[in-house]
C-alpha cells in the first residue's frame, strides 16, 4: 500500500524520468569507460561466454536432428544427448573441412605473393615515377625503400626483430584463445545437455523475482527475441553458403585459381550488413589481381550481379517480412553496436534492430499510449470531482439561502396576526379597565346609598 502510495503522488513519474535521463546521460558520456570495464570483467568468463554463444549457435541444429533424425529412440534424455553430440560433431567436421581447404590456399597465395614481389615492386615503381608533386620528391624517397623484394623483406625482417615483444604477447594471446575455445566447446556440450534443466531453474527464478503479468510479459518478449536471432542467425548462415557456394560454381566453370579461398571469404563477409560484400569483393579481387587481372576484373563483374541477386531475390525469400526494419536503424545500429561489441555487434546490428524496433512498437509506444490515457482519466476524474464538489456547494448555497427567504415570509405574514393579536389584547385590556371603572363607580354609588340610608 506504501508502495502505491508513492507511485501515485505527482511527483512520482517525473523522478523516474529525471533519474532515467541522468543514467541514460553519464552511460553515453562515459561509453567507452563502462565498455572497457565490461570487456575486463568478461575477459574473466570469456571460456563461459564462448561455450553459451556456441551452445546457443548449435542448439538449433540438435533440435532438428532430434525431432528428425533421432525420433525413434523413445527416451527423451538420450535422443536429446545423442542429437547434441551429432551435431558438435558435424559442426567440428565443417570447421576441419574449411581448414583443409583453406589453409593450402592461404599459404599458396602468400607465396605467389612473395616470388612476384618484384614484378609488384618494379610496377609500382613505374606508378610512382609518373606521379609528380610540386615541392616534394616522392622517387627519390620510395625508390630507395622499393628498389627490391630483398630490401623489403630485409625491412620487414628488422621491423620483426624490434617487435618481438608484441610477436611473443600475440602468440599467448592466441594460444590462450585456442585454449579458451577449447574449453568452450566441451562446456557447450553440458550446456546443452542440461538444457532442460537450466530452462526450468531461470523460469523459477523469473517467477519469484517478478510478478505473474510481469513474468508473461517477460518470457513472451524473451521467446521474440529468441525467434528474431535464431531466424537471424540460420537463413544469414543459409545465404552465406548459397553465395559462396555459387560464386564457388562460378570461378570454377571460369577456370579461376583459389576457388577455395575466394569463394569462402566471400561467403563469410557475406554475413556481415551493408558493408559485407563490398569487403569480400575487394579482399577476392586482389588475390586474383596477384594471378590474372582480367580473373580479378570478371569477379568483380559476377560479385556486382550476385550481390544484386542476393539483395532482391535470395534474402527477401529467406527472410520474408519477419525483421522488417529500416536501413537507416540498421546503419545506426551497425555503427553503436560495432562500437560497443566490435565484429559481434556489426554481425548481430540486423536482429539486434529488429529487437529494439519491435520493443518500441509494441512495448513502449503502447506502454506511453496507456499511461497517457490513464494521466487523461484521471485527470477527468479530478475535474467531475471538483464539478460534484461545486455543485454540491451551490446546492448547500442554494438551500441555505431558501430556508432565509422561507423564514423571511412566514415572518412577514406573522407581523398582520401579531398586530391583530396586539390590537385585540390592547381592546381586552381597555374592556377590562372600563368595566373595572363602572364597578368601581356602582359600588361607590352603593356605599353613598348606604350612608344615606344609615
């Protein structure tokens, strides 16, 4: 009752809304200050972190293998650990496969790279000799760094030894993300085989937190934004392999080299919004401008068509109308969550959107309306109270004044009888006195009768 008496009194909302806009106020100014502090604190959990996103990336996997493919084995705990491990397996086969490929390739081209570096350097030492600038002598300096690929690599090799400390602290950065990683997929196998389990104790703990329309609000907004990211995450995989897989057709009927390669990073930036393509296109282009410029010149060509297919056919049928969201919050949402989350936040701005533009729409556009509406009743009500409250001031005003008028009247038609009353007294009175004189006069009469009898 205490608590509703609070929330009732005026001042209530605009206290809310003053501490909300000073929280929202010191969280944007100090942006970068609370995102270094969370990546700090999450530097502790990072193996935990990894294992819940991988948990939560193959998670739908193992649902289709078990309602599917494992649907015979009748006990539930078994087919669900069976469908999970089937599916570790196969996403760690994909990820061996991609390996195989790639890694050959990678190293290929590194080494075309290196035994053409001097077919690149004298080019390039052409380009330069035609560029003139007035007052600066751009030949003299770059062609006594670029006169050779045994100067570069000679460079190169004293830029490595000055920088051996940053080598060494990247190499343990890296081992130390293979062991984490390591770790992540064993802990999302127990995740996901204690699914059930971890589903029902955040239910309990919802329902003992919240209250029961909070709670419904709470898991029917937890399970849209499970359905937007699952959704997300599948057909974004789903488009990816199609263009890879197509662009991979494509430089193989072309007789291109690193179709492997190529065709994998373009599939891969392909998952990134907006500027995606763009960077798989020109990272593919300059490993076949090593080889063959007319290659480089044809991919481009074909990744312009593809992206335009992609853009209007594959990815409205893949997605339909489901996210419905702006370009212009998705590119806002790309540039504040790849701020705060870095490649995270620009691969999950789209559902990340789609997250906040529902939450706007049917949550707080709806909440404000209501509690407007609510603001406009009670003020209406206050108004008829006040109305009541005069109205029955006059009626007291009213009834007062009627009760004078009614005792004026019967005042003024009480003076003729008082006056009549007053007149027939005063008359009774002079009868009386008269009467009384006669009496006095007749028996003074007799005693003189008397006397003179006597």
């Amino acid at each position: 009752m205490k608590k509703n008496k609070i929330r009732n009194q005026k001042w209530y909302n605009n206290a809310v809304a003053i501490l909300i806009g000073v929280v929202a106020y010191v969280a944007l100014t100090h942006l970068k200050e609370i995102s270094a502090a969370l990546r700090g604190i999450g530097s502790f959990f990072t193996a935990v972190l990894i294992g819940c996103v991988i948990a939560y990336l193959v998670n739908p996997l193992a649902v289709i293998l078990e309602k599917n493919i494992f649907s015979g084995i009748q006990r539930r705990s078994v087919r669900w650990m069976v469908s999970v491990i089937f599916s570790m397996l196969a996403v760690l086969a994909v990820i061996v496969v991609l390996l195989v490929m790639l890694v050959p390739q990678l190293i290929e081209s590194i080494s075309v790279l290196i035994s053409n570096m001097d077919g690149y350097i004298k080019t390039l030492n052409n380009l330069i000799m035609g560029v003139s600038l007035p007052g600066v002598d751009i030949q003299s300096q770059l062609s006594q760094f670029l006169t050779s690929s045994e100067d570069l690599i000679k460079t190169g090799t004293q830029l490595l030894s000055t920088s051996l400390k940053s080598i060494l602290s990247a190499s343990r950065g890296i081992g130390k993300n293979i062991v984490n990683t390591f770790l992540a997929f064993i802990l999302s196998v127990y995740l996901l085989g204690s699914k059930d389990s971890l589903k029902a104790g955040c239910k309990r703990l919802l329902k003992a937190l919240l209250p029961d329309r909070g709670y419904d609000y709470t898991v029917t907004f937890l399970k849209r934004c499970n359905n937007i990211l699952v959704r997300y995450i599948i057909f974004s995989i789903l488009d990816a392999a199609i263009v890879g897989g197509v662009n991979a057709i494509f430089m193989a009927l072309a007789g291109m080299q690193y179709v492997g390669l190529v065709s994998v990073v373009v599939g891969v930036t392909n998952l990134i919004p907006s500027f995606g393509p763009v960077i798989g296109g020109a990272i593919g282009a300059f490993i076949l401008l090593l080889v063959n410029p007319w290659h480089a010149l044809l991919f481009i060509g074909f990744t312009m068509i593809l992206q335009t297919l992609d853009g209007y056919v594959i990815k409205p049928k893949l997605f339909g109308d489901s996210l419905g969201v702006s370009g212009l919050l998705i590119l806002v949402s790309i540039i504040v969550f790849g701020n705060i989350m870095g490649v995270v936040g620009i691969l999950l701005s789209i559902p990340l959107a789609a997250i906040i533009d529902f939450s706007y729409e049917e949550y707080l556009l709806p909440y404000l309306e209501r509690r407007k509406q609510r603001i406009a009743e009670e003020e209406a009500a206050e108004e008829a109270r006040a109305l009541r409250a005069k109205a029955k001031a006059a009626r007291k005003l009213e009834s007062a004044a009627a009760a004078e008028a009614g005792e004026t009247v019967k005042a003024k038609e009480a003076e003729p009888q008082a006056a009549e009353t007053q007149a027939a007294e005063t008359q009774a009175a002079e009868t009386q006195a008269v009467e009384a004189q006669a009496a006095e006069t007749q028996a003074a009469e007799m005693q003189t009768d008397n006397e003179k009898k006597a």
